[in-house]
C-alpha cells in the first residue's frame, strides 16, 4: 500500500482529503506545517508521495520542495494549491514537482493524477 503525506495549513481540507484517499486505500498522514513534515520525515516512514500545499505561513511549499532536494529525498511530489499561475507550476517543476493541481480539486482527477505519478 503506497503511503501519502499530505503537507497543508488547511486542517479542514487535510483531513478531508485524508479520509477520501484512505478510502480508497492509500496510508496517508498529515501534518501541517513544513516544520512538523519534516521531523514526520525524519523518523524514517516510508513515505512514496507528497501532496504540498504552496502558501502556508512561516516556511511556504518552495521551501519544502528546496529542503527535499537538499537533504536528497527522492520523494514525488504533487503540488496542490489555491493560487495557481503559470510561475509557480514551473518553479514547482524546477524544484522537482511531479504534476501541479489547482484547489478546489477534483476528487477523480486528483486520484488519477497521484496514480500516474506513483506509477512514474
């Protein structure tokens, strides 16, 4: 079963959106700042994909996607924001996201998109 981290200052939606995807029988967890997701990290879960929120206050999505590069995480990764722009998909694709989905979501297409790239 591939685990999922979800990484959103949205409690509401990252625990709905936890709930839909356990349904359908991923192991998801989730944690709310770039803080707290990298000391869930650090404790050696195995984790196969991220879905990162871009605007969160303090340490924002472009530092989670720097920080992963750097301390060599080889993680995929799906941006899911509010505030989507041509600037930030490709900054996102730069730091090494996999795809960039805008909120609200879809539930299908955002399914489909985490098994195409889980499948990658």
């Amino acid at each position: 079963m591939e685990s999922i981290l979800i990484i959103d200052d949205d409690i509401n939606l990252g625990t709905v959106l936890k709930e839909e995807l356990q349904e359908i029988g991923y192991n998801v967890h989730f944690r709310n700042s770039a803080d707290t997701s990298f000391a869930f990290l650090e404790s050696n879960v195995e984790i196969d994909l991220i879905l990162l929120d871009l605007k969160m206050p303090e340490k924002d999505g472009f530092y989670v996607l720097r920080k992963l590069q750097q301390d060599g995480y080889s993680i995929k990764v799906i941006v899911l924001t509010a505030f989507a722009d041509v600037k930030s998909a490709i900054d996102s694709a730069k730091l090494g996201a996999s795809d960039f989905i805008s909120k609200p979501y879809d539930l299908d297409e955002l399914i489909i998109t985490i098994r195409k790239v889980l499948q990658t």
